[in-house]
C-alpha cells in the first residue's frame, strides 16, 4: 500500500505541472519561469504531437498512473509501470530536445521529468513486487 502510495502522491504532483502547463498552452499564457527558457519550450514545435499539446498527453499519462495507484493486481501494475517507462522514454526525448535543437531549458519540463524518473523507478519496483 506504501508504494501505490508513493506512486500516487508523485502522479498528483505530474498531474499539477501538467495542468499548469496546458492552462497556459490555452491560455497564451508564458509559464512561469526562473530558467528563462520554458516560454521558448512551450512555444517550440516540440511542444506539439500530433496536433496535441504534449502538456495535455502529459496530464493524461500522469492521470493513468493515478488510477493505477488506486487498484491491486498485477495486471494493473504493469499498465502502469509500461506507461511510467514510456513517458520516461520520451521525457528523455524531451530533454534532449532542450539541450539540442531549442537551446532553452523549461523548469516545468525539468520538474515533470525528476517526477517521472521517480514513478517510473516506483512503477518497476511494483510489478516485481505486486502479487499474481
């Protein structure tokens, strides 16, 4: 119960950068920002996938997770855990496209990605631990 937990707790965390981010995508609002470098992020062709802010693919990624933190089962954690390690895998595109091609570093992004490192490492350790 300990780990869903944690994985919850993390997944709200995900899901309020993600909102914050998509209310500003919406709102033509610049986020935010320290670095100085998330407004160029946000407005980079990064930023969009198929037509879809990645923000909004970001809340409802981060939204799964949540509701797989909510049930027991071993096939729930593995949805889990194979969506915590792919939006891992494209949080890495990510970064890489800020340290690259746009040459600007969003707060935000960085955030999101610490969050995303720590459920997926989570979502691992639940599968190998979750019963059934």
């Amino acid at each position: 119960m300990k780990l869903r937990a944690a994985i919850a707790a993390i997944a709200i965390i995900g899901i309020g950068i993600a909102s914050y981010l998509s209310y500003a995508h919406y709102a033509h609002a610049a986020p935010i920002c320290v670095s100085g470098g998330c407004e160029k992020v946000q407005r980079s062709s990064y930023a969009m996938l198929g037509g879809v802010p990645v923000a909004v693919l970001g809340l409802a990624g981060w939204t799964l997770v949540l509701a797989s933190a909510a049930f027991r089962g071993a096939s729930v954690a593995m949805a889990g855990g194979v969506i915590a390690l792919a939006a891992l895998a494209f949080s890495a595109y990510l970064l890489w496209a800020q340290l690259g091609p746009i040459g600007a570093v969003c707060q935000w992004c960085l955030g999101n990605d610490l969050a995303v490192t720590a459920v997926a490492a989570l979502c691992v350790v639940r599968v190998l631990a979750e019963p059934g």
